[in-house]
C-alpha cells in the first residue's frame, strides 16, 4: 500500500530487500486422487475378490507452461509460454495504489494489461481497490502452444497516468530484487519488498495467499502476478509490489 508516495517522495529504507532466492519455502505436495473397486461386490467365506485401483495425480502449472525473466539468467519471472494448448482465466486480487499520507489517504484508479503472444498490452481491468472483485474472471481465453502471455500495469492520478510497467519492462541496478512485474508460483517465496505477514505494510487482499513464512500458498493450476506501479527503486518504502496483484488460473478445458 502507498500511503504517502504519489504525494511526496517515497523515504528509503536503511536495509536492502533480501533477494527473493533468501528464503526457503517448503514445497506443497500435489494430491493425489483416485479409486477402488472389488469384483465381485460379495463373495463366500474363504474366497477373495479381484481388487483394481487407479491413481491420478493433478497436473501442476510447470507441466503446461514455462515462466521465463525478462533477462534471460535472471530471476524472477515475467513472462508465460505454454508449453501445450492450455485455457487461462485471470482475476484481479487487489489494486494497492493510494494518494495521501498516514491515515488518511485514498485509492487511485489503477490498470491492469495483458499482452497475448506478439500482440500489444490492452486493458483487462480498471478501477479501485473498492471496486475488486476477487470472484470475477476479467480475461479468460486458450493459449495454444509456443504462445506467450505477458502482464503490465499503470495509475491514474491528478488527471495524468504514472508509468506503465510490463513484463517486458526492464529494471535498474538500482533495483536489485527484481523487475516491477513478477510471476510466482505456490510454494515459492514471496517478494521481501512485502514485509511479513504481521507488518502493517502488507495488504489484506494478500495475507489470503501467504503463509506465516511468507511463502505462496495457491492452487497447483494457478499462479499470482505481482506488480510495482509507482517505483522503481526497491530500497525506497514506497516499493512494496501490492499495487496490482492478479491470481492467473490453467485448465485443461
């Protein structure tokens, strides 16, 4: 959350953000389902039935698309290419952009972009944190293999919109934790530049989601973008990646 960014320069931090690399998160294990039959149902005393089961285990996002950095060596991801013909919905978790200082202060209109394969951003969202609405799918559609999907946002303030950030942005060495555009899966560790799970810093919208170690705690299928909308300098208070947060979900059909 912004509380006094886009009305004054944004304090920096005395520390720098630990990498997203510092933290170890345990993994969550897919599970399984399946099912038992016996044949025959009943059977004499003394005999036994012939017992069959199968077992299936849930597909999980690696296995249909790649996430890649916009740099190539560099971490974190950006950018999404599926790997096999794949459906996609796309939810709005949150829009963290305010104006104003301390307790007093109020959301920005903010958007959000997709970019599908050699396409251009175009708008999939917009609006305030007021007017989320986590349960609806903004962008839905089939990604047929070798196809890309890339995420982008920016702010509308004073009558003028701030800078729009991409996953094809790139980011200064000022900036050393990462692009303002990232793509995490469960299991991974969440951003530094958020805060802990106690630290006033960290959005309601986003606790859902976290565990108590900071760590990603979602679906299997899904997937969460975070973007930094008003900053590029990741030491400075302001830069917390909660501007605008979107929950990406995979499906077969």
């Amino acid at each position: 959350m912004k509380t006094s960014h886009l009305a004054a320069a944004a304090a920096a931090v005395l520390t720098m953000s630990a990498s997203l690399t510092d933290r170890a998160c345990a993994q969550i294990p897919t599970i399984p389902v399946g099912s038992l039959t016996a044949t025959p149902t009943i059977v004499r005393t003394g005999t036994y039935p012939a017992l069959t089961w199968t077992i299936g285990y849930p597909t999980i996002v690696p296995q249909v698309v790649t996430l890649t950095p916009t740099t190539p060596g560099s971490y974190p991801q950006t950018t999404i290419t599926a790997t096999t013909n794949i459906y996609y919905d796309i939810r709005v978790l949150g829009a963290g952009v305010t104006a104003g200082s301390g307790s007093s202060y109020s959301y920005v209109p903010t958007e959000a972009q997709l970019k599908i394969g050699t396409g251009s951003y175009t708008r999939i969202w917009y609006g305030t944190e007021t007017q989320v609405n986590q349960s609806t799918i903004v962008a839905t559609g089939q990604l047929t293999a070798g196809k890309t999907l890339k995420f982008g946002g920016r702010y509308y303030y004073n009558s003028a919109w701030g800078s729009t950030y991409t996953s094809d942005s790139t980011w200064s060495t000022y900036n050393a934790d990462g692009p303002n555009v990232r793509l995490l899966l469960s299991g991974q560790a969440a951003p530094a530049t958020l805060g802990a799970m106690g630290a006033p810093s960290l959005d309601d919208f986003i606790k859902p989601y976290l565990d108590a170690n900071n760590c990603v705690r979602i679906g299997p299928m899904d997937m969460i973008v975070f973007m930094e909308l008003t900053d590029t300098v990741d030491t400075n208070s302001g830069y917390d990646l909660q501007d605008m947060v979107l929950l990406v979900t995979f499906r077969s059909s």
